[in-house]
C-alpha cells in the first residue's frame, strides 16, 4: 500500500511539474501575461498530450442544496456534445437534456422545444470537470491580471470573457497553478454573480482533477461531490432524441 501511494504522489508531481515550474518562474520574475497563465494552469493539471487524449468524459455526482440531496450525472464528448440527468430526492421529476453542440440542446421531457441559450449555458455551467480541463476554450478574451487572496490562498484573479461573452474572473491559485474558484454573470439574473469553487484534488489517470466543487448563488450554497470520473469509455453513446 505504501508503495502504490508513493507511486501515485510522485504521478501526480510529475503530471503538473512543468506547468507548475514554468508558472512559478513567471511569478518570480513578474512576466507571466494572463494568457500564459491560464496555460500554464492547465499544465499543472497534466501534460498537453494526456489532457488532447480525452474524446469523451464521463462524471457522476452527490449533490446537496438547501433543498435536500441530488444526484447528477453528465457525459460529454468533444465538439460540445454533452448529456446532463439530474435525480433529486426532495421531488419525483428528473430532469434530462441534451446538449448537441455547445449552442443547441433540449429537454428530454420536451424535444420538440429548443433550450434556450441561457439553459444551455446552465447545463454547461455544471460541467465543472470541462471547465479545468477546458480553461482556454470555455473563456476567452483574456485580459488584466491582479494578485488577490480567496480565504488563506494568494491568486491570481484574471478577468476574461464567457461563452455568452458576458463578463467573468478566474482565480488561479498562485502556489499550485490550478484553477481556485470562477465567477459567472447568471444568464437569468445578470445583476447576480455565481462563484464556483474547486477543491479536492485528486489523480485520474494522470490528471489532476478537483473532487469537490462548491457554487455559491446568491448565498444559496450548491455542493458536489464527484464519486466517479471516467475518459474515453468504451460504451459511451451519444444518445440522439431527435430525427
């Protein structure tokens, strides 16, 4: 046993080791630009090669609200294809959709109906594990960078651009190079700021992803707690609910 977890410690190191040493010297010598920042956090996640390999990815979660306890389920494949299913225990409806491409999808319950662009947007906001492994194509526009602190961890907090170009921040943890925490505008709401949290780091086939994901909306706390990460599963099917 202590073997395997040595095995797994020095795995793990290995996996981030360059991104986290090309991240600290950019700190150090105050050249880092925001772009090579994201980049570089990415690379504390695992190398470019291990990261590219993933064609489809599937998660399952235990959720709480103040509602009660959910499960959520999501499997994605590159392209934007992405299959979301939530089962609650405080009310019998499930919820189902699929989303085609990034900008389309429906509802199970009612696939004659488009989703609308913020519900999209939604289901896609849940698939926290894409977010890290996906930093440079889920945001854009890059832009200023400023030293902050979220709780104990010194970060930098880059401002950038979402999916519906609506204005965000990205916290990259300084010490570590991953990705601390995301503050979304909610596409319903836009006056109100959604923060996601990532902690709970752990190894899934060489990357280093977070177990633990805490969304604060409007002081109404949603927790994750992610039970299973499958890449590249031989029986994934992306399920077609329309001709």
């Amino acid at each position: 046993m202590q073997n395997r977890m040595s095995e797994i410690v020095m795995r793990t190191m290995a996996a981030g080791l360059i991104g986290i040493l090309f991240f600290t010297g950019c700190v150090r010598n105050g050249t880092a630009t925001a772009d090579e920042i994201v980049q570089a956090s990415l690379d504390a996640v695992g190398n470019k090669r291990d990261r590219n390999k993933i064609q489809n990815l599937v998660s399952f979660a235990e959720c709480s609200s103040l509602n009660g306890k959910y499960t959520t389920e999501i499997h994605t494949a590159s392209g934007g294809y992405s299959y979301f299913r939530q089962v609650y225990s405080y009310k019998p409806a499930v919820f189902e959709a699929v989303i085609e491409n990034r900008t389309n999808g429906y509802s199970i319950a009612d696939p004659g109906k488009p989703l609308s662009a913020g519900s999209v947007y939604t289901i896609r906001g849940h698939e926290f594990i894409n977010m890290v492994l996906e930093t440079d194509r889920r945001f854009h526009n890059f832009g200023e960078k400023e030293k902050t602190r979220m709780g104990s961890v010194e970060t930098f907090r880059l401002k950038a651009k979402d999916e519906l170009n609506h204005d965000c921040s990205l916290f990259i943890d300084i010490k570590t190079g991953l990705l601390s925490a995301i503050h979304l505008q909610n596409p319903e709401e836009t006056k109100e700021i959604i923060k996601i949290s990532f902690s709970g780091w752990k190894e899934v086939e060489k990357l280093l992803l977070p177990h633990q994901v805490t969304i604060d909306q409007g002081g109404k706390i949603y927790s994750f707690n992610f039970t299973r990460i499958m890449f590249n599963s031989p029986g994934f099917q992306i399920k077609r609910i329309r001709n």
